[in-house]
C-alpha cells in the first residue's frame, strides 16, 4: 500500500538510498537535507525537497509539524544527524543539538497527526567498547564519544515517546556502513577515503596500528533492512543490522590494494580517542522480527564500488 513518507537526510549517502528504494516500492517521499554531508546529485527527481536545517525545530515543532500535516505524512524515517569526530571533541553542544534537540522536535511534532510508524537510524557508538561479541541489543550501553551519546540519548528519549504515543517506534543500530555514494572527504567512510586514496596512488592514512576491527555492511542491505520495517508491527523495537563479520582496518588496505594494485604503505598516525578499537555486531534479531540478514559479502561489495 502506498504511503506518504518523510525521510530526513535524505540526500545523505544512506538517505539518498533509502528514498531510492522507498520511491521504487511506489511511496511518496518527501525529503528534508540541509545539504551539510548531503549532495544534490544524490537527488531522485520523483521526491519533493525541502532545504531545511533540522536545527530550525528545536524552537519552531510548529515548522516541521506543518510540513507533516501538509503532506499527509504516515511513516518518517530520521536519518539526519551531526557525526563528526572532530566536532564531538571541539563543540559537543553542537552535536547534542542536532542529534538530540532537533530530533526531540522532529517526533514530538509527530503526534496528533496522521503519523503512525517513527524509524531512528542509531550506531554502533551506543555501545562503547565492547564486552563480548557479537554485539546484540542486549549488550550495556556505554558511548564514550558525544556522537554515541547523543544518538542514546534519543533512543532512550524514544522509549519514553513511546509510552504515551500510539506511534510505533524502530530503532536500527547501524554497523560501518559503506557503497556507492559514501564521501570521502568526510570522517566517517574509511572505505570510500581509502578507495579514493588507492585509485589516484595516493598515501593513506590510518589511526592506531591498523589491528582495529570493523563490521562493514553494504548500503544496499542496510536499505533494504530499513525499507522493510515500514509495516512493523511492535510498539516499540531495537534492532542490530550486524554481519557477524568483523574485519581490520590493515584487511581492508590488503584488500583495496588488490583491487587497485596498490603498493603505497599507509602512514600510521596516532590512534584517536573516541575510536573504538573492535566491534562485531549480531544480526540475530534481525532475522527472526523483520526475516534480514546481510547479502553482500565485503569482498564483492568493495567491488561494487
């Protein structure tokens, strides 16, 4: 059935994806980008754009509350957020901000409307460093960046909305997530930075000794896994998009450079302080409440770049 959907950060690398795949299922999207990380050629021709900073909420639910009604909207899916390492060191009012505040506006706005389905894209950094593997949405939450707070502060903002909305609510913690249309002139895509690096034979760089491991997972099964929660039917539900696989940062070089025949070393510079050095995360539940699991393995999606 078709729905009338709102997607933030949707001209963002997974965003973009997303209203794809929402538009080719025959929904109407419209989209909110502040075009900060986002990118105009990431633009589908079949949603309606609205330029907006997200921050213009947090004073003004009146805003974001109208454009819900106007558009009849009946599902939303919040991706919009602040990510930046440098900046959850150097302005962590900033990410609160965006990350919390805003969002707060965005799903308070929601109620008393034709809303009925909220999804939250969250991460892996709720957890902090890990205490056993895989990680599953019963493991401790423990961030130890702004960025990871901020995105549990919501999550648990969201469990309290819950209680006194008839909303029904999805969170996805989300894994490293990598493909076509990732950045990489920005922190968070390792893989797009590296790719990028290796076909102009350029020097890399890693933090740390390259031993950190991560758990990549494909945009496109990450889209897939969120296009099908649009008719969960759980009042409120947390679910780990993991691949069970985890691989190091010196696997991905080895692994990139065979594919690009590159023979550069990569320059080490000192580990960074919000890292988290492993994460391997579950995709158990996954599979038994919405039937997903990974399809992409990363040695074919690093081909598929």
């Amino acid at each position: 059935m078709k729905k009338n959907i709102l997607v933030t950060g949707g001209l963002g690398f997974i965003g973009s994806h997303l209203v794809d795949k929402l538009i080719d299922e025959g929904n109407s999207v419209v989209v909110i980008d502040d075009l900060s990380t986002g990118s105009k050629k990431n633009l589908n021709k079949k949603a309606k754009y609205l330029k907006i900073d997200i921050k213009k909420f947090i004073n003004n639910i009146t805003k974001i509350k109208k454009i819900i009604l106007d558009n009849k909207i009946n599902s939303v899916f919040h991706l919009a957020a602040h990510a930046s390492i440098n900046s959850n060191i150097a302005n962590p009012l900033s990410i609160i901000e965006v990350n919390f505040n805003a969002s707060v506006a965005i799903v308070e706005a929601c109620k008393n409307s034709s809303v009925k389905y909220f999804t939250f894209t969250s991460t892996a950094a709720v957890y902090g460093e890990p205490q056993y593997f895989p990680v599953d949405e019963k493991h401790i939450t423990n961030p130890i960046s702004t960025y990871g707070l901020s995105k549990l502060m919501f999550e648990q903002y969201l469990k309290i909305f819950s209680i006194k909305s008839k909303i029904k609510i999805m969170i996805l913690r989300l894994p490293n997530v990598y493909g076509f249309r990732q950045r990489s002139d920005l922190e968070g895509g390792v893989i797009a930075i590296f790719s990028e690096k290796m076909k102009k034979n350029k020097m890399i760089k890693i933090f740390g000794n390259g031993k950190q491991k991560r758990d990549w997972v494909h945009v496109s099964d990450i889209v897939n896994a969120a296009a099908s929660v649009s008719n969960f039917n759980h009042k409120f539900e947390t679910i780990v998009l993991g691949s069970l696989t985890g691989n190091s940062i010196n696997t991905l070089i080895k692994k990139l450079a065979k594919i690009y025949n590159y023979k550069k070393e990569p320059k080490v510079l000192k580990k960074r302080d919000n890292d988290i050095k492993y994460m391997l995360m579950s995709n158990f539940r996954a599979k038994k409440k919405i039937d997903w699991s990974p399809k992409i393995s990363l040695d074919k999606g690093l081909k598929m770049l």
